[in-house]
C-alpha cells in the first residue's frame, strides 16, 4: 500500500470538514492507499484544541512531521483549499513530495442536496 498524507478542510464548518475528510479517507482506501489525516487524529475530543494558536500549530507541526513518510500528498479540494492546507501543499513542495489534486464530488452533491444548500469554498 502507499502511503499519502490527506489534506482536507477542518476550520470553518467543522462538522460537515470531518465528514469530509472521513469520505477523503474512505476513496483513499478504496485506491489501495494507506492514508493518514492528521487533522482528525489530533483533534479528537481531549487532545488538541483547534481554534486555540499553539494547539493548532502544535497539530500542523506533528502532522507534517508525519508527512515526511509518506509517499504522496492528497489534497482534495471539492471544499476548497484552507490556510492549513497551503501549509501542507507547501511543505510537500519543499520536500519534494509530490502533491496530487482529488474530488469526490458525488459525495458533496449528497451532502448538500439533503441540506439544501450549496458547498461552501471559505
């Protein structure tokens, strides 16, 4: 399996992000893929507080460490791409990882037909 390190939204609509990048994680196994996405590991309840700053640079910092193994970085973009994500797209480019570019679009027309709104890109 090969191992990617996800990059997906969290700030903003948390609860719709986490959705997300759980279904991020499911298309990335279903690819034969082993992917990690730090953002939903660190920020389980008890562990680190996204909305407060050392936190959340504490949680990019160990993320991208982990980034380091990985043979690819993931980024799915149907949200759009967060100020945390740049971070992730960024560090891959100066390590010389190369960064691939997914949607799952199905799964927002889902989401968002059932909530009768559009996807935001903030």
């Amino acid at each position: 399996m090969r191992l990617v390190f996800i990059e997906s939204p969290y700030e903003g609509d948390v609860e719709r992000n986490i959705a997300y990048a759980r279904a991020c994680i499911m298309d990335s196994l279903s690819k034969g893929e082993a992917p990690i996405a730090s953002h939903l590991l660190y920020t389980q309840p008890g562990m680190l507080r996204d909305e407060v700053l050392n936190e959340r640079r504490l949680g990019i910092a160990a993320g991208l460490e982990w980034a380091t193994v990985a043979e690819a970085t993931i980024v799915y973009t149907d949200l759009g791409i967060s100020r945390g994500m740049e971070y992730g797209i960024d560090h891959a480019d100066q390590c010389g990882r190369p960064v691939e570019y997914r949607t799952i679009t199905p799964w927002c027309r889902e989401r968002t037909s059932k909530a009768g709104g559009g996807v935001d890109t903030a």
